[in-house]
C-alpha cells in the first residue's frame, strides 16, 4: 500500500473512495439511519463528493437522484483542528499504525479547512476526547 511506504495519496487514490463512501451515505441516510464517518477529506471537493457524489465518477455516485440532479445527503462536517506538533506528537506514540508520521506533512499541505458556505463545526483536539464528544453531542441535537 503506498502510504505504508511513505507515498501520499492522490486525487486518483481518494476519488472513488469518496465515492463509495458517498453512496453509504445516501443508502444509510434514506433508510433513516444517522451515520457518523471518520473521513480524512481534506479538500473541500473531497467533502463536495461526500455530500453530493461525482457526475463523471461512472460506475459509482453518479446516479441521478430526483429531477435529474445528484443526491444530496444531509452533512454536518466536523473538524478536528489541531497543530502539526500536537498530531504529529500524538502520531509518533501510535503503535501498528500503516500511516507515517512523515505523511502528516503533506496532509497539512492538502488541508483545506471547512468554511463557509459548508455545514461545519470546528473542535479542537486540545480539548480531552469526552468534552469533544459533548460538543458534537450538542451540535447534533
Ligand atoms: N483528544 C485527544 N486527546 C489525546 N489524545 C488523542 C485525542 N484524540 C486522539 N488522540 C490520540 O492521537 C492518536 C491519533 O488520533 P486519531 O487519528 O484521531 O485516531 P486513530 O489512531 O484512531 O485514527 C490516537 O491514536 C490517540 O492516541
Ligand atoms: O488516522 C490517520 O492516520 C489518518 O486518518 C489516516 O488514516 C489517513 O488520513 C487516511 O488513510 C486517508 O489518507 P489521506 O488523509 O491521505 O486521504
């Protein structure tokens, strides 16, 4: 796998993974469920498939929903902002892990944080993991 070997993944890599994650979305959502997603998508067209999958992706999200236009699902994007040292610190202590720390470098580069006119919370990782999970509790009510 190339991240194993230090390799960044591409648009070509993510695309169609956005894509198969997009169609669970909208399978999920239409069947009722509320569905939480750890998803990289660092790039804002990354979270535009997320939300609307990708006209020209055959065979995966391009169906048609409605009137012609692509399936939109309901997304609230929450970001998980943090510094290079803090992750990076936190990436050096995780044991078994495929990912480098080395990558995080070209992560930040690709990073485009969410603004508006996305639906998005941002937390900070600064924050212990059960304020995080009360602040996204609370957004979601
Ligand atoms: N809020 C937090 N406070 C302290 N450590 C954290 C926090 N969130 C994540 N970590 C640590 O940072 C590592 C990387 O975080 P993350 O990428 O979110 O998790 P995972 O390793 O499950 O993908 C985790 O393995 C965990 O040890
Ligand atoms: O926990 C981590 O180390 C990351 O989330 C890592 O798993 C990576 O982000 C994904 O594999 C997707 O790769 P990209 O961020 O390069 O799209």
């Amino acid at each position: 796998m190339k991240m194993r070997q230090g390799i960044p993944l591409n648009d070509q890599d993510r695309i169609p993974w956005l894509c198969s994650l997009h169609d669970i979305l909208l399978r999920d959502g239409a069947s009722g469920q509320r569905v939480v997603l750890a998803c990289s998508a660092l790039k804002k067209a990354y979270r535009d498939i997320l939300l609307r999958g990708k006209g020209d992706a055959p065979p995966k999200c391009d169906e048609p929903g409605k009137e012609g236009k692509l399936a939109e699902v309901t997304l609230l994007v929450v970001y998980l902002s943090g510094s290079f040292e803090v992750i990076s610190g936190r990436l050096r202590k995780r044991k078994g892990h495929f990912m480098p720390p080395e990558l995080l470098q070209s992560q930040f580069d690709t990073l485009e944080p969410p603004s508006a006119p996305e639906n998005f919370i941002q937390v900070s990782v600064d924050r212990g993991l059960s304020e995080i999970i009360a602040v996204i509790m609370e957004a979601l009510q």
